[in-house]
C-alpha cells in the first residue's frame, strides 16, 4: 500500500459495528474518557476512528468509549483496508507510542494557556487542569 496516493475516505459507522482490539496494551481511565467526552462537546468529532474492515478499533479507542457515554449510535471511520495483520497490529502501538515520543515547549504552552484562561475560557477542557500548570493567572 503506497501511503502517499491512499486517499481514504471518512464513513460513518454504527457504534456496534466496532469492536476494541482485545490486546490493546494502551489503557484509557474512566477520567480520561469524561476529558475526551468534553473534548468532542466542545468541539465536535474533530478526528475518525480508525478501523479494520472487521470492526477492529485500532486507533480511536477513547473517542469511541467517549462517543458511547455521550450517547451516540453513529462515528466517523477511516477503515484501515488493504493493511496486513502485522500491519495493524504494529499501528495500534505505534499510533500511541509516536505521539509519546514528543515534548512540550513549557514556555509557549504557559503563554498560551495563559491567554486561555485571561479570555475566560475553560482550559480544564484541553486535559490541563488550571490549578496544575504553573504561570497560570
């Protein structure tokens, strides 16, 4: 599969239709699933699951738990089709552990969360609990 010309396009599955992937080593909190749940009433289904053509969840596992506890019968899908079992095995890992690989720059997120908070708006929404990030008025 050459990544650069797959185009794939965003279906709308039933919630029932998806399926966790049994051996995913990558846990969500019930906290965490009310943050993201806070996260899509703020903003909307912003990102698709991403989904084996069997129902397999293989990224998206917390929004999925999330869109349940809202109540919603339907999401957003990318299905993974063509990819090989290894191929989707390694991306259930690989698509948390990436993201894990990254830092912050403490400056530039103290600014920003700053701003946030001095124009009122609620930044426990972005995973940051105000009384937690030091710099914050």
């Amino acid at each position: 599969m050459d990544a650069l010309t797959s185009k794939p396009a965003i279906e709308t599955w039933p919630t029932e239709r998806l399926r966790p992937y049994e051996r995913n080593s990558r846990r969500h909190s019930p906290e965490q699933i009310e943050q993201i749940a806070a996260s899509i009433r703020e903003w909307g289904w912003t990102m698709p699951i991403l989904a084996a053509d069997n129902g397999m969840v293989l990224a998206g596992h917390g929004r999925l738990a999330a869109g349940k506890l809202l109540g919603f019968t339907q999401v957003p899908v990318i299905a993974a089709r063509g990819w090989t079992e290894q191929q989707k095995r390694a991306y259930v890992i690989a698509d948390n552990r990436l993201t894990d690989a990254s830092d912050w720059d403490d400056e530039m997120l103290r600014l920003e969360l700053a701003d946030l908070v001095e124009g009122g708006f609620e930044i426990a929404v972005t995973g940051i609990p105000r009384t937690s990030y030091r710099g914050c008025p």
